[in-house]
C-alpha cells in the first residue's frame, strides 16, 4: 500500500487503493520524455506500488504555480473527481515542495503523494537485504525531514496563541531531532558498509576476476538476464523495481575465462536525488566494474529516451568512460530492434533472455572485449614451479603449454595485475 508522509495506508488497510494521477508540463520541467509517456511510466509505478489508477489528469502550462502546481481550474476539475468517485489519494508526478503538497491536500481534502515519495515507497516495498532497508530508510527520511510540519497542522486548529503554541513546537523539534540524529546513525552504518563493499572489492582484486556489470532501465530484464546466465535465482517479475539488492555471481565465458556478473538496481526518469546518495555503496559497483552490459527493452516506445536516461546516471556516478555492450532484450516478442549506433560503445547484441536466443553472441562479445585489455605473456616455469598453471587458467586463458623435460613453457592472455604478479614470481625463480 502507498503510504502518506504520515505513514498511514489505505482506507482499510489490505484494500487496493484508487489513484488519480496528476502531470504537469511547463517550459522548465520538459524533458525527452513526453508528459503523457511519463505518466504511462507513472502508472506502472502505481501499479507497482498496490493501486488502481482510476483516473488521469494533465496539463500543459507556460509557468509553475508556486502554490499548487496546477491552476486552480485544474485543481477544482480534480476535487470534483475524486469527490464524485471516492479516490483515496492523488498521486502527481511532478516532484512537490512540502508547500505544495500541503496546499493541495487541504485543497483535495485527500492524501497528495508526488513521484519521488511514490519511488521511495515501491523502493521500501522490494529492498531485502540489510543494506537495501538502510539505504531506503535513509532517503524516506531525508524527504520527510522538511515535511515534517505536515504531521502538526493538526495543532494550528487551536486557534494559536497562549497555550497552544509550545507543545506543537516542542513535539516538533523533538521528532526533527530524532530524524537528524537517525539520519546520523545511518549514514554511519553506510559508511561501514561502504567499507565493507571496498575490502570485498580488495579481495576479489586480489584474485582478480573482470567484473560485468548489468545495467539498464527498470524493467528492462536485466535480473532475467542474470537468471539465464548464471541460475542466480533472482526474482525476475514485469514490474518496475522488482528487485533493488545487488546480486554477483560467477560466469564462464566461452573462451574459458571466469568473469563476476553483478546485477544492479533499475534505472528511471526523474530518478530522485536521494535514493542515487543513498545507493551511492551500491552504485559503486557499477563504477568500479570493467564492462557494463546496457540492457535495453527495444519493445518500449521510449527505448532511446531510456537510453538516454540510462547515459545520464552512468555519468552522474562516474562511469560514463566504462566500456560497454548495448544489449537489446526480448528480440522474441519486438516487432523490430532499433539499429543503436555502436558510437562510442563496444557493439550491440541483440538477444532474449527469456528464450536465450543471441546470447552465445552476447558471451563471445564479452570475451572479445575484455581480451581487448589483456597482455600476452610467456613463461618458462620450472617443473617444480608447473602449480602455477592452474592459476593461470583460473585467472587468465591459456594459448599454448609445452612440456620439456625440466621445464613448462606457456604462452598466456592475463590481465595487467595478473602480469604483475607473474614478474614478480618470475623474478624470485631466477634468483
């Protein structure tokens, strides 16, 4: 259930709650994406979220009414509505500033929830992991904490004056205090889990496996993707946000190395602020990865919108210059796949993770681009020294292994650090 800022749900609890949705076009809010394409993405988030949506309503306006969003004709035509049809709440896409929303609450008599809170819900809704609920908890609070004033108009039908005003104040405070500080904690036990994530980043450095990261556009099939490729078990549903905690796990490629496949949370137009701060540990993933694997719906009428959507938070954490695969899904049911331009990518591989079709392309793709990176070396290992083959096919790819009769020669493809390690192994056998 969608719930308001002051965590109460629907009117009866396990009941589907009726949604009206609300959209607002001016000269500073336009985007790529079309207002009526981003409220169909608005009721889908709904959706997501447990309700119905009932009704649609938008408008395109040259200037943002500071008071309200939407003109007051608007927000009548609306009252009347929800009125007539017992909605249980309105849901706008535009972000609102707590004035806003406060004004249109009183105005609509009814809950107002804008597009980032309903984000946030549906995030609170499908985080599993430890991590996930901290991360969520954090940006719920940071939304709340200038909205807070909300929860005590309440005490302004007092009448104010002598008697009425500290209590409100004081409780106030107090609730502000204890957000700031819960913001504090959390933010601590982040950090830590940033920490965390960089020593495990250390280790499998230590054993240094390329890394592939699956990014994309909610929805889009990555954890599919994950499924088919790895049988990682992630749940996989048509829905936006169906999973939010990372998922790595190992992949044998077809040229025999071994890679670790990292399935990341969606990406999503007018992605707020917070959650990108908040999963900033988990996003790091992606940043530290040395292939990005961009999954993209070709089926969706926004495909190069999301595209675009997809480049800009790639930027916004640092990881525009990683290379990548743009990866079309679901070729089985799109009627055709867009010719994406390689530009500045490593290709395009179109496939279906549902069926599986174009992903032995897809491996050998991966494989060619990561072999881009490697050096080719050659050793001469003594016999007694021969343990180090199996090292050598775990962290690289073997060419060619000839036996003498004291000593191995091997012709290898290795990463840098492997390299490094390999000198320096060969450095003390001299010796």
């Amino acid at each position: 259930m969608i719930e308001g800022v002051n965590g109460q749900c629907g009117p009866s609890g396990g009941e589907t709650e009726r949604a009206v949705l609300v959209g607002v076009e001016t000269p500073a809010s336009a985007t790529d994406v079309a207002l009526e394409d981003s409220l169909e993405e608005l009721h889908s988030l709904a959706a997501s979220a447990g309700a119905r949506v009932i009704e649609v309503f938008s408008q395109h306006s040259g200037r943002v009414r500071s008071a309200t969003l939407v003109g007051s004709g608007k927000v009548e035509e609306i009252r009347a509505f929800v009125e007539e049809h017992h909605a249980d709440l309105v849901i706008v896409d535009n972000d609102l500033s707590p004035a806003q929303q406060r004004n249109l609450e009183t105005a609509l008599n009814l809950r107002v929830v804008d597009r980032t809170q309903l984000i946030l819900d549906i995030f609170a809704l499908r985080a599993q992991s430890r991590e996930g609920k901290l991360q969520v908890e954090l940006a719920q609070l940071e939304y709340l904490l200038p909205r807070l004033t909300r929860l005590w108009s309440h005490l302004s039908r007092l009448g104010g004056g002598i008697g009425t005003r500290g209590p409100g104040e004081t409780q106030l405070e107090v609730d502000r205090r204890r957000i700031r500080e819960r913001i504090r904690r959390l933010k601590r036990r982040l950090d830590g889990v940033a920490n965390t994530r960089a020593l495990q980043r250390k280790e499998r450095e230590a054993i240094p496996y390329p890394t592939v990261a699956l990014v994309g556009y909610t929805n889009s099939g990555k954890s599919t993707l994950m499924n088919h490729l790895t049988r990682a078990g992630v749940l996989a549903e048509d829905k936006l946000f169906a999973t939010l905690d990372p998922r790595t796990r190992a992949l044998r490629l077809p040229n025999g190395e071994r890679v670790m496949l990292v399935d990341t949370v969606g990406f999503i137009n007018k992605i707020p602020h917070a959650l990108v701060d908040a999963f900033k540990a988990t996003l790091e993933e992606v940043h530290q990865a040395d292939l990005l694997l961009c999954v993209l719906d070709p089926t969706s009428p926004l495909a190069d919108q999301q595209l675009a959507i997809v480049d800009s938070v790639l930027e916004d954490i640092g990881a525009a210059e990683t290379p990548r695969l743009i990866v079309p899904n679901k070729i089985d049911v799109a009627e055709n796949v867009p010719a994406y331009p390689a530009g500045g990518n490593e290709g395009v591989c179109p496939i279906s993770a549902r069926t599986g079709a174009g992903i032995e392309h897809l491996l050998d793709a991966i494989g060619r681009v990561l072999d881009r990176d490697k050096q080719r070396i050659q050793l001469t290992l003594p016999q007694s020294e021969s343990a180090i083959i199996p090292f050598l096919r775990a962290r690289g790819r073997i060419l060619t292994e000839e036996y003498g009769e004291r000593d191995v020669r091997v012709t290898a493809l290795v990463s840098a650090k492997v390299s490094g390690q390999l000198k320096k192994l060969a450095a003390a056998w001299r010796h």
